[in-house]
C-alpha cells in the first residue's frame, strides 16, 4: 500500500493524491492547481500517471482546488466511478460546467489576440501561439454519468481491499472528511483524509465530525499558524462595514467563492436587515455560477443547520429577499457600472483570478469611497493576495490599477479551521495515529502547524513534497 502526493504539497491548491493497493490506484481528489499563470497551466495540463489506469476517484467536495480536473482526467481516459456525497454531486455539475466554460473563452480569447497580432505583424510575445481550452464543457458532461453519491457514514466498497466512508467536514455544503479501511496480504491499515476541514458554528452548514480511529492522517494546514476571530464577531463587523460605506455613498464590492461562501453572506444580510442592524439597501449578487449553486442548496435543506432551517421553519427563503438581485446576463451585469452607491456587488471569483468580478474591481478600487471586502483565503500570486496586502497599483487585465478603496476582510468567516479547531477535532484519534501528512498549506504555515501537533499530541507529522511516495 502506496500514498503518492501530487497536489497541494507544500502549496493550497491542487488536491490530489494517489493510493495504491495491490497494483491498482485510487485518486483522493482531483483539483486545479491555481498560481501563476503559466505554472498552473502546465501543472493541470499534464498528469504524473496514465489517467486510464485510475480505478476510482474518492472526492471530499466540490470546489475547483478540489474536483476541476476530473474532466481533464476523463478526457485523457478515466472511465471510472467517482465517490462524493450527494451534496457534491450536485454541486460538481455547474461548477465543473463553469469551469469549462472559463476554459473555453480563456482559449478563444488568447487565440483572437494571437491572430490579430500576427496579421499586424506584430513581433511575437514570449510564449505566444495558438492554445486549447484544458478541457470544453463536453468534457465536463462525459464526467458527470462517472458520480456515485455515497450516504454519509455508509461504509461503501470501491474494490477488494478498500472500504470508504465519509463524514461531515463542515467546510462547504456536502463536504466530506473520508476514512479508507485498506487491507493488502494480509495486512490491514486506515487511513483518513480530512479534505478542507471547516469551522464549527459557520452559516448553513453544520460542524465538522469527528473520524473514527485510524493509524494515517492526510491532514490540510490552510490556517495552521493562526486563530480566528470568533464567528461571532462576524455579524458585527459585516454590519459596521456596510453602514460605514453606506454612509460616505460608496459601493461595497465582494469577491466571493459562488460556493458557500456567497450563500453564507446572502443569509447574514438577510438576518442584519431583518434586525434592522444595517439599511435595506440593493445587494446583488453577480455570477451566474453562484446562481445556480444556489438552485443546488435550495435542493439539499437536509444539509443544513439549525439556524438555516430555522428560515425553511418560518416559511422563508433563506437566500432570497426583496432587496436582493440575482444576476446571470451579462448586460445586467454591464448595467452595474452606471449605478450609483451606495450597494453591494457579491461576484465570483474568490480569489479575483476570473470572472465578473475583475471588471467590477477595475471600475471601482480607485474610488475611496469604496470598500473591498475579502471574505476568504487568498492564495499566493493571486490578484486576491494582492488586494489584500493593500499594494498601491494591483494588476487588473494587465493594466495596473490604482487602489485607493477602502479594504476589510472578514477572516472569521473562513470555511477552514483555525490552528486550534483543527487540534481539537484531532484529539479523539490522535492517540492511535502513526504519522500525520500535512497538505493544502503554504510552507509557513505547515512548519508552524507541524511544531503545534508535535507539542500537543507527540505525533510525527510529515510535509510531503509533490511525488514523494510513503509505504502505508
């Protein structure tokens, strides 16, 4: 028995790491690698093993880092079952849609320029030649027969010699920590995945559970360095934010992951005009991919906790009221350029690397009576990153820009565990563990988590960097 890390090693993105068993492999999640340009293209484009030689992929949940390489990893020849929850199931079919989607205009753009330069006889750009799209939205399609939802805590058989199970995970709507019980001649070992583990007490969804007993732990380390602020001091300070640039007549712009955490704000907004905490002012949210995400978590109330439920109980819509707008066409979208503040734009991407969003921060981060509110983790090299440092000039479409909004960010409302969640959620399984692996991390991070499970439990915690192999 064989773990192989390819993804998320010694950086956040990318999730991917290969089991062995008697000769045949396994796939816990299949994600994009997000960075700098020209590295991610590679990294996704090229896969360290013949993808037809896969047996099965066991996926802990939806979002791109995650799951958007599966339709690349089915062109090149997996045929396949792929594991998840129903949640996620759900959810892979628009975002991987999307993210094709993406692919495809990315591809078509880059080609127009391309040509255009060349029949200017423009000199040729460093790199510069016609691309395809890293996969197409039929592509997309020929993944979607391969799901195979699985209950939570059903013990399920992949093949012989390797039972999974999964567990809430707390992070996102149907995301899953998994336990795989392996057997290979004669010898039996367990090995757990936490997937990106979240925080208990986070909007919609319910807290994370704990995993049974195992001897291996792979184990994400997004936060492993620092402490949150309390959830509860998120409804606060949302308040305050939109009622300070309410008040100086500024538009408050939100890049949000269109997954869980678009709907997470959309329901806390609701509660703080409900209370009369902040104005009924318009909010929109701005992506069509968070459109129908949302179709997809109206579909799964089941997924919720108390506190959504509570909506569902009173005969309300948890993510829709009447000062909120739901926007797919893009001339809508234009449209939002020529209002006047104050109100909120919701638009994806999370990390400011596609999408709408860009076009509604190059319209407004040079306005100071504006504000930029990051509402998650942003990624090295990242357009995200860049806001949030609070350079001067941040690069919008290739033009620089100057920054002169305001910028807030509501850490708190992170879907990854902090440094103490996470060593609490370990402690019922720490006793028996042989070796924990620290993934979806940046260095600084992994060291200074590493140093904390060493203090707390004794364990020995391994940073694996991509392509190394350990026997199991």
């Amino acid at each position: 028995m064989k773990l192989t890390f390819w993804g998320a090693a010694k950086t956040v993105t990318g999730s991917m790491h290969q089991l062995t068993v008697d000769g045949k492999c396994y796939l816990l999640d299949c994600g994009q690698y997000q960075g700098r340009r020209k590295e991610a293209e590679e990294r996704n484009k090229n896969f360290p093993f013949p993808c037809r030689e896969i047996s099965a992929v066991m996926l802990s949940h939806a979002h791109i880092d995650h799951s958007g390489n599966l339709p690349l990893l089915v062109k090149n020849g997996f045929h396949g079952p792929i594991y998840a929850s129903a949640g996620t199931a759900d959810l892979c079919r628009p975002m991987l849609a999307d993210s094709a989607s993406i692919q495809e205009k990315d591809a078509a753009f880059l080609n127009k320029r391309y040509l255009r330069r060349k029949s200017l006889n423009v000199g040729a750009e460093a790199g510069d030649h016609m691309v395809e799209p890293l996969y197409t939205v039929e592509n997309a399609e020929a993944t979607y027969p391969l799901f195979r939802p699985v209950p939570l805590h059903a013990p399920t058989a992949i093949a012989p010699g390797i039972r999974y199970q999964s567990f809430e995970a707390g992070h996102m709507l149907g995301s899953t920590c998994m336990l795989l019980d392996l057997e290979s001649q004669g010898r039996k070992t367990r090995l757990g995945f936490t997937g990106d583990l979240g925080r208990p007490g986070l909007p919609i969804i319910r807290d994370p559970e704990p995993l049974s007993a195992a001897d291996y732990l792979i184990m994400e380390s997004t936060y492993g360095d620092r402490v949150h602020e309390p959830i509860q001091s998120v409804r606060e300070k949302l308040a305050h934010i939109v009622n300070r640039t309410y008040q100086r007549g500024g538009k408050i712009i939100v890049p949000a992951f269109a997954v869980g955490r678009t709907q997470q704000l959309v329901l806390m907004l609701h509660q703080l005009i409900n209370a009369k905490e902040i104005p009924s002012f318009p909010i929109f949210v701005d992506s069509p991919l968070a459109v129908n995400v949302t179709e997809v978590f109206r579909k799964h109330p089941e997924l919720f906790n108390r506190e959504a439920q509570e909506f569902l109980t009173n005969h309300e819509d948890p993510f829709g009221f009447s000062r909120l707008t739901y926007i797919r066409d893009v001339e809508q979208s234009k449209a939002l350029n020529d209002l006047h503040g104050p109100f909120m734009i919701i638009s994806a991407s999370g990390m400011c690397e596609a999408g709408r969003v860009l076009h509604h921060l190059k319209n407004n981060v040079g306005d100071h009576r504006n504000t930029v509110l990051i509402t998650g983790y942003q990624a090295e090299n990242t357009l995200g990153r860049k806001i949030e440092e609070q350079h001067a000039e941040v690069p919008i479409f290739g033009d620089p820009m100057p920054l002169r909004a305001e910028v807030q960010k509501l850490d708190a409302l992170s879907g990854h565990a902090d440094r103490e969640e996470m060593l609490t959620w370990m402690k019922p399984i720490a006793g028996g563990l042989k070796k924990v692996f620290l993934v979806h991390g940046e260095p600084d991070q992994q060291v200074a988590f590493r140093a904390a499970i060493r203090e707390r439990y004794g364990l020995e915690v391994i940073i694996p960097e991509r392509g190394r192999s350990f026997e199991l």
